[in-house]
C-alpha cells in the first residue's frame, strides 16, 4: 500500500463511525465494583493499548466487550448501531474477535480445527448444525491462506498446535482473530511469556492487522511493546479510566505513574 | 542430496525425520503394536488360538466391551468417565427379561432395554450439568450404585430366564464362524467413526475435552455436548445388555459387575488420555480386543484365572506409561519446533 492510500484510508476511518464505542460501562462482582463507569472508543486502522495493574478492571472490561461476561449497566455502539453482546457467539457475529491470555486455543486440534471451533464450515442446512457433515477441505484451503496472508508460517498443517511452540500457537490465535473479526480485535496480553524474537513476530503481525483497517484493543504490561505498536494508550485503575495519552518516548513516564497511580 | 543428509545429521535427525516424531509415530501406533505382540506369542503358545472357532469365541466374548469402550471413549475425550455402564447394562438386561415375561415380542423387549440404558445415561448426563456437579465420577458412581439395585429389586435377586430369539441371536447367534454381534460392533464401531471424526458434534466432542472454557468462548454448546456423551454412553450400556442377555438367554441383576472398569482399561489401552481430547474409535477398539485376548488365550494356556487381572493391569500400566513418554516427546519436539523456527 502507498503512503498516499494509507493517509486515505486513515482519514476515511478517522470520519467514519469508531468500530466501537463503550459508554458509561459497569460492572460488579458482589461486593467488588470491578467497573464503575468507564468509556471507551476505538476506531479501524487504530491499535489502542489498555494498560493498568492487575486488578484495574481491564481483563472485566474486554470479558464484557467479547460477551463472556455482561455488563451491569452502559451502551455499547459498533460502527454507531447500539449492540447487546449477550453471548460469546454475539460477540462473534457482530465482528469482535479476542484472543485471550490463557490462549482459548485447542491443543488437541489442528490450525484448521482451531480457527473454525464453534463456526465450522459444514452441510447440509437443512440439518441441525451438529449433525452437519465437516466440509474439511475449504477449512483448510482457507486457514492455510490466512496463515500464507499474515506471514505465520506453520511447518505442517496437520500438527495439532499442541504440539507447536508458544510463539506460533500465539501467532495463530492472533491470526484466528484477524481471519474472522470484521470489526474489533482485542488481544490480551499477546507477547506474554513469549521470547524476544518470538514477540517480534506477533507485535509484526498485529501491526499488519492494523494495516489490514482492524481496531485494535491490545492489554499489555510490556511498556516497550506498548510504546511501539499503540496510537493511543488508555490507563485504567480500580475499575475507572484514568487517563489518556498519546504514547510517545518523552511521556513514557507519565503513563507508568497514571498506572501504578503515584499521584493519589 | 547429500547436503541434506549432512543437514539432518546436524540437527539430529533420522533420514530427514526429528527422533521425537518417530517416537511420536510409534506411540500412535503403539496399541495395535502391542496387539500384534500379544497375539504372536499367544498363537505360538497354543495352538488352538487362531482357529476360526476361537476368534470367533473371543470376538463374540469381547462385544460387549467393546461397545461400552465406544461409548466410554466419548466419555473420556470429553474428560468425563462412565462408572454406571456395568449396572446400566445389569438393570437394561433384567428389564428386558421382565418385559418379555409380559410381552411376547422381541423388538418392544430391544426397545425397553435400550431405553432404560438410555434413561440411565440421561439422568447421568442431566445431573452432571444441570447439578454443577464437581467431577462426573461422583453421579456416575452414584448411578452405579443405584442401578445395581434396582436390578436387584426388580428382578427380587434371582436372574430371569428366556428372552427372545433375536436378542439371543444378537448375543450368541453365529454367521459361518463369526459372530452376529460383531457386526453389530462393526456397525457401531463405523458410527461412532463417523460421529467423532465427520461430523461438527464429534468436532465439538474433541473441542471440550480439548479446553472446555475455550469452547464455551467459541459458543460451543458445552452442555449439551456433555449430556449427549452419556447419553449414548448409557445407550451403549442398553446395546451391551442386549449382547449379555442374548449370549446367556436371562437377563440377571449380576450382570455387568466391573465392565466399567474393562470398558475404561480399553479405552486407556487404546491411548485415550484421561485429560481429554485424545483417543480414537480404532485405538479403543483395539483396546477392547487386548482384554479378550489376553483373558482367552491365558485360558488357553491354562494359565491360572487370578493372574489374568494382574496382566491386564500391567498392560494397562504400559498403556498409561507410554501416554507418559508421549508428553515428553512432545515437549521436545515443542522445543525443537522453537529453535528451528
């Protein structure tokens, strides 16, 4: 892509609806406020870093987003519409992807198998979705182009990713997401526990997808990582957004006191 | 050519493949392996073992296991276990004696058996997920319990004798020298084949044993998968009481008593993992026929009864020993994977 298409298609997302809007969003666990109030706003072509220290509320908010938990109150807005993300498989249908921490991924199964898992392409309609017959072929045929797309290489297709290492199995969670998320992907701490060169390879590829136009919501303690690849970093403490600043080298250290929070 | 020799050698590799994927290759093949061992040895100790009577006889004496290690392997990939089949098996056959002292007719006697496997299974299934209990080995052997006696006091103790001529065809009825119920098992053998392997339930079978929350994040219907798997588990359980009751002609309360613990050895001797997602329909096919095997031809050899449980109990050792070593040879594959890429 040209520099001068890739200004154009900035400046068309910039105009356009964000991919997501999260508004005034809480949530409780009991007696623990886990979120009390936050807004967030996303928008394609953009990678939006969520930082804060454990427990800030940042994992409660994408469980949220992705459908795995709900929110007690507050509006979500996808591309300007108002959305309900009642379910893990709303969450899918309106376009949001995640990749979770614990890695949701399948180490019984192939790449294949983990990329189409709860969305399988199979037939005949007229059968209830269970009893449909695997269409294997084009699950593979197209998991093998997004895999070629995005520059993961796998050396055999049919190795279960059990069997691969933590930096692939990353790349092909991320790689999942990117092949069916229309709209959001959230990834939650994507470089965690993965090597330097194995890291270098995901941050590459979430940057690819941001090219690709994807909003991007990353969770991240590594501040190096966040200072490359976020255009925007958010700070999140007990539950609340704290802040909101542009990453760049010489506020680097702003950010870290709006997370560990040392002006309280 | 020679480059790439040379370039295998260097990173330890055996005519181009990883010594931890050979090793993993023959794991995978390791039941039917020791299979073919065991066979051997026992065809070269007796004689009389490979007569077509004598497999027939192992065969027909091994069905019924066979069909609960069917079952049991669903059970298992979705990190599960079955205690009750041996008393669901016990409770289908002594209602289906019963019904037939009523009701002259063999298809209604098959449909109340599979029914009240079915029953039995369902319950199972049901209170697992709906009563959040903790593990299913607590309901099932709850229902083992359970099952056994209400075997025992419909049928007031005592075996019921007589059931219909095509149940006892099924159980001991003979094709030439083969068995009916081995067809019966070879049919059984080829759904589940397909279930677990073509089809998106089977898919989703492998999935939850694989990483239940992942699946239920990917909107996999997780309880449903989980009921449904002891459902047929208990459906099995019906078909095994079918193969019993034919094969003696009565259907008894003692029916059954430790099948569940062949079933699940056949299904760890086929390398089902018991952490879930792994095993095959083949495999625990294979495991069943190593049961009979091993109990027939040390029969054969009259070998003494007591020692039979303490070879099956060393095979099932090996089994979960090489389960042992495949994960360390996956490890260093893993590691190899790492460097290299």
């Amino acid at each position: 892509m040209t520099a001068a298409a890739d200004v154009r298609m900035t400046q068309a997302h910039m105009n356009a609806p964000p991919a997501l809007t999260v508004r005034g969003a809480t949530k409780r666990f009991g007696a623990v406020v886990a979120l009390d109030g936050v807004d967030l706003t996303v928008r394609r072509g953009e990678v939006l870093a969520l930082l804060g220290d454990n427990g800030a509320g940042k994992s409660t908010l994408i469980k949220c987003v992705s459908g795995v938990h709900r929110f007690d109150s507050g509006s979500v807005e996808m591309n300007g519409v108002p959305v309900e993300v009642t379910s893990p498989a709303v969450a899918r249908t309106l376009g949001i992807e995640t990749v979770y921490q614990d890695l949701a991924l399948f180490d019984n199964l192939d790449p294949a198998a983990n990329f189409y898992a709860g969305r399988e392409t199979a037939g005949p309609r007229w059968l209830p979705r269970g009893l449909r017959v695997l269409r294997r072929g084009p699950m593979v045929e197209t998991t093998a182009d997004v895999l070629k797309r995005l520059q993961v290489g796998v050396a055999d297709a049919r190795t279960t990713v059990g069997l691969m290492s933590g930096g692939q199995r990353q790349a092909i969670a991320v790689a999942r997401a990117a092949a069916f998320a229309t709209n959001v992907v959230i990834l939650d701490e994507p470089t965690a526990a993965l090597g330097v060169r194995e890291s270098r390879r995901v941050l590459d590829l979430i940057l690819r997808l941001r090219d690709e136009g994807h909003a991007i919501v990353v969770i991240s303690h590594a501040m190096d990582h966040v200072m490359e690849i976020a255009d925007k970093a958010v700070v999140m403490r007990r539950g609340r957004m704290v802040g909101e600043e542009i990453p760049r080298p010489e506020n680097r250290q702003k950010i870290v006191s709006l997370i560990v929070g040392g002006d309280d | 050519m020679v480059r790439a020799t040379a370039d295998n050698a260097a990173r330890g590799r055996i005519g181009g493949y990883d010594p931890p994927s050979v090793g993993l290759a023959v794991i995978r093949i390791g039941p039917v392996l020791m299979l073919v061992v065991v066979v051997t040895v026992i065809s070269f100790l007796s004689p009389v073992f490979l007569t077509t009577r004598n497999v027939g006889n192992v065969l027909g004496q091994t069905a019924a296991i066979a069909v609960l290690a069917l079952a049991q392997l669903m059970v298992i990939l979705t990190r599960g276990i079955d205690l009750s089949v041996g008393s669901t098996l016990a409770l289908s056959a002594v209602v289906g004696a019963m019904v037939f002292e009523s009701v002259q007719s063999g298809p209604i006697v098959i449909l109340a058996m599979l029914a009240t496997g079915t029953a039995v299974g369902a319950v199972n299934g049901a209170l697992y997920v709906y009563g959040r209990l903790p593990h299913p080995f607590i309901v099932t052997l709850a229902t083992l319990s359970a099952a056994r006696g209400l075997a025992l006091w419909l049928s007031g103790g005592q075996p019921h004798r007589g059931m219909p001529d095509i149940v006892q065809a099924l159980g001991g009825g003979l094709l030439g020298w083969l068995p009916y119920s081995t067809f019966l098992v070879a049919g059984l053998a080829l759904l589940t084949l397909l279930l677990t392997t073509r089809l998106v339930w089977g898919r989703w079978i492998y999935a939850v044993g694989g990483n239940p929350e992942g699946a239920r994040r990917a909107a996999i219907p997780v309880k449903g998968v989980l009921i449904s798997v002891y459902v047929l588990s208990g459906l099995a359980a019906g078909v095994a009481g079918v193969i019993t009751a034919g094969r003696l002609n009565a259907g008894s309360p003692t029916f059954g008593e430790l099948a569940e613990l062949d079933a699940i050895a056949a299904v760890v001797i086929g390398g089902a993992s018991f952490l879930g997602g792994r095993g095959n329909v083949a495999n625990a096919l294979v495991g069943a026929l190593m049961i009979g095997v091993i109990r027939n031809g040390m029969n054969l050899l009259n070998v003494d009864a007591f020692l039979q449980p303490i070879v099956i109990g060393v095979v099932i050792l090996i089994a979960v020993e090489l389960d042992v070593i495949r994960g360390r040879l996956e490890e260093r594959f893993r590691v190899i994977q790492a460097v290299r890429s």
